[in-house]
C-alpha cells in the first residue's frame, strides 16, 4: 500500500516538522524552522514543498557555499557523488566516502537527500562502458541493488534511470549499453531499486521533457502510463529543467507538470537553473508547481552563478560572491504567495497493478502474492506484493517455497520464519492493515537461484 511505506518512510520528517495536518507525502520533505517564511526551505515547507540544491562535496570545506546551503535549503542532491562511476569505480568494489559525507551533512542539519543516479548512460565507470548483454544487465542491477541498498532510509527518493530518452523528434530510447540489453532494463532497475529501498520514492530524471508538445515529453509520458498500468514500481517524475536559450522555459510547463500528477506519480523539478536568472521566469517556474499539488518540490542545480556546470550562463539564485539575484527575491515572494495543496495527493482511482497472476483471484477475506526476482550469478533480491481481496486485511501470512541451495540472508517489512525450504512471512506493525484491492509490498536478499517462485497469501 503506497501510502503506508510514505508513512512509514517519512515519520522522522512528520515528527521533525510536528505537522501532522501536512499531507503525508508532502510532509515527507518538510522539515519547517522557525524562521519559516524567509529562506527558500523554510518557506517551501510551510507550502508543504522542499527547495533543495545540488551540493559538491569538495565545496563542504567552503564556509561561504555552507552559510548558503545550510541557511536556505531542506533538500541536497549530489551533483556527482552518487553517480556509477563515483559509487562502483571498480566493479564490485564500491566507494560511498564522498557521498556519505554529503548525506551525513544534509541528514545532521535535517534536511533531506535526493540519491541521484542508479542507471545512467552517461558518467560510467570505465569497466562497465564496455560491457554488454547479460552481463551489462546484471552488472547495472547489482549496482542498482549495492547502491540503493547501501543509502537505504537515507535519501527520500533516487532518480533510478537518467536520461534514458533520445532528443529529436523520434519520441524513443535513446541508443546505449543499457538500451542494447533490452527495452525492458529500465522496469528492471525500478524492481531492483523497490526491492533494495522499499522506502525510498522512485524517479526517472531527465531534460528537456519540459515542454509538453515535444515528443521527448511524450514519450517519457508514454512510458510512465505504461509502467503504473502494469504495476512497475514508479512514484515520481524528475524534470530537470535546464532552461536556456535552446531550450527555453514555455507556458506549457505546468500543462507538462499537472498531466504526468494525473498519471499517479509525484512530479519534481530536479536540476533548475536559467540561462540569466530572470526573475520572472524563475517566478513562473514556482507558480507553476505550488499549481500542481502533487508538485511537491524543486531543486536548483548548484548554489552560486560560480557552482553551476553552466557558469558563465549566470543561471542561478545567488551571484558567485554569494549575494542574492533579483531571482531569488522572485522565488522567495512565489513561495511565499503560494497555496497549500488543501487535499493529501492521491493516487487517481485505477485498476490494481497487473502483475503477472501467478495465484489465483482470492475469495472474499482472502489476498493474493505475487513475486518479482531480480536474478543474478549468486544471488537474487524478491520483492513480494501482498494483495487484499474484496475485504480488508488486518494481518496477512505469505508462503514461498524455496528452491534447495536459495538461503535468505536479509529481509525487510516483514516477519520470517525459516531461510530455506518453505519459508513463511508475516506482516510488521505497519503493513498489516490492507484496504480491500490494495496492496503492500516486502522483500528479501537471498543467495543461491530463484527459479520460478509460487508466493501463496493468507488473512490472519
Ligand atoms: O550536465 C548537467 C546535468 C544534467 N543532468 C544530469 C546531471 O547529473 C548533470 O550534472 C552534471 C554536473 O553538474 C557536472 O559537474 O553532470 C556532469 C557530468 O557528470 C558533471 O560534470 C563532471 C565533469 O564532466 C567531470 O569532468 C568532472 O570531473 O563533473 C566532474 C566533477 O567536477
């Protein structure tokens, strides 16, 4: 059940803002200080929103960069310490050093981490640029699984595919290593993440989506629809929102925004920055989410004109000597006219995720299971879906049958009992309760092979 795991994964933050009355998802970001009101985090967060930036690590040791980042923002992404080439630079070898300190900075002055990214065609590391195939495919989930793992109850949400789109008028994949191992390795990474990070929101991040006519956009929205009708585990659309003169902003954007919501995913704006700041494109840019209330944050990508990875385009909120633009004065005053999504977002009424029926439709009283394994040479992760039938739940008892050699070694939002052979899992204090056609999820690591597994559901 979607909205419990927001629940569950955004206590700190609810207890933290001591605003129960925010709406849960929203209140996953909102850490509001008492200076609520005058600085972009405090002010985004009495709408119920974060404003977040990109942080580089080696700019932690500048105190003028800090007195910004720790004064303004309630959201960090890292601008490049959580990318592969960063986080597995020698396969199997796995280096977190530079973003842990990122994320223990944000986390230690409550503000909240974006992981940003799993997959990705680009920023590689070496060992895997020329990899394919199957080996490709499982190299990028254990990656994906390692990572996830790693900054699991860390970061609130991970952009777990990049850039996956192409530019141009095609509307289709783009062409990559990761595209070459089959259409369907971006679900597979999605899966992998839920599994490894349960709590966290899933995103796919990309530019240049923002203009809701161009068939980028579209296609991205394609596969989004897709991916919430066959139950892919998706909760959120990262549009990063590299405006310049190429790509400019257009009043189309929060058409773009408001029909990705109706899909059933929060949107986010990731990595904005403004070929010269204006200030009434950057005041347009905020009306644009506070209007969409499934909006529920941005994020510029650096601090000062002298942070951005466009630095001489001057396209962010404060000058390189660390005084604020007429941007962000135009910023501030739009949080601060904004609104406050006055309804928790939901879901849109849809039918249940179609996961492949491997049990039979439960009777009345009853629930259904049903398994998702990410494979590889070793080991495999499960993510298990507990579906109620036309009553609700109030407790629930999975079965699986293990294959011989499959050992569990670890296992999250459920009980177990047995790591081999027929194991049984039952529900924790927080997902017992299934509304009637609703689900939940729990998974676990094991070594050894999967094979096909048959979860059977009972009501307790
Ligand atoms: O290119 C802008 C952004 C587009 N969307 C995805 C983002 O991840 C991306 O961020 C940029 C960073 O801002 C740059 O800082 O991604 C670039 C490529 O990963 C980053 O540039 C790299 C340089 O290419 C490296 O040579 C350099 O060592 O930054 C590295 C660290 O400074």
């Amino acid at each position: 059940m979607r909205s419990t795991r927001w629940k569950a994964a955004s206590r700190a933050a609810i207890a933290l803002a001591g605003a129960g009355a925010l709406a849960a998802s929203m209140a996953l970001f909102a850490t509001a200080p008492a200076s609520a009101g005058t600085t972009l985090g405090a002010s985004a967060a009495e709408k119920g929103r974060y404003f977040g930036t990109a942080v580089a690590g080696f700019k932690l040791s500048d105190s003028a960069y800090t007195t910004i980042l720790n004064r303004e923002f309630n959201m960090v992404t890292a601008e490049n310490e959580m990318k592969m080439n960063a986080t597995e630079p020698q396969q199997g070898q796995f280096s977190y050093g530079a973003a842990d300190q990122i994320v223990n900075h944000a986390r230690s002055r409550g503000m909240s981490v974006r992981g940003h990214t799993l997959a990705w065609h680009s920023q590689q590391p070496g060992w895997m640029e020329s990899m394919s195939g199957s080996a490709l495919r499982q190299a990028m989930l254990n990656h994906v699984t390692q990572v996830a793992t790693h900054f699991r109850g860390q970061v609130v949400a991970w952009d777990v595919v990049n850039e996956a789109f192409a530019d141009g008028s095609s509307g289709g994949r783009r062409d990559s290593n990761l595209q070459r191992t089959g259409n369907d390795w971006i679900e597979a990474a999605f899966r992998a993440a839920r599994a490894a990070d349960p709590g966290a929101k899933l995103c796919y991040n990309d530019y240049n989506t923002d203009n809701w006519t161009h068939a980028k956009t579209q296609g991205v929205y394609n596969m989004v629809r897709d991916f919430k009708a066959r139950g892919v585990p998706i909760d959120c659309v990262g549009f990063q929102s590299h405006f310049n003169n190429e790509s400019p902003y257009v009043s189309n954007y929060r058409t773009t925004l408001s029909s990705f919501a109706a899909l059933g995913v929060d949107v986010q704006i990731t990595e904005l920055d403004i070929q010269g700041a204006s200030a009434s494109t950057y005041r347009s840019v905020v009306e644009d989410c506070l209007a969409v209330a499934r909006c529920n944050g941005i994020t510029v990508w650096g601090i000062r004109d002298s942070d951005s990875w466009r630095a001489s385009q001057t396209p962010l909120l404060f000058n390189s000597n660390g005084s604020k633009k007429p941007a962000y004065d135009a910023v501030l005053a739009a949080l601060n006219n904004g609104t406050t999504p006055t309804d928790p977002p939901t879901d849109p009424p849809t039918d249940p995720p179609t996961d492949p029926p491997t049990t039979p439709p439960p009777g009345p009283g009853g629930c259904t299971a049903t398994v998702s394994v990410n494979q590889w040479t070793g080991g495999f992760v499960a993510n298990v879906r507990v579906t109620a039938g036309s009553s609700a739940l109030s407790g629930w008892t999975v079965t699986i049958a293990l294959p011989s050699g499959a050992t569990v070694t670890n296992a999250w939002s459920a009980n177990r009992s047995g790591n081999t052979g027929t194991t049984n899992w039952t529900n924790v204090a927080y997902n017992g309760q299934v509304g009637a056609g609703q689900s939940t999820e729990y998974g676990f690591q094991a070594n050894g092979t999967a094979g096909s597994l048959s979860p059977t559901c009972s009501a307790r």
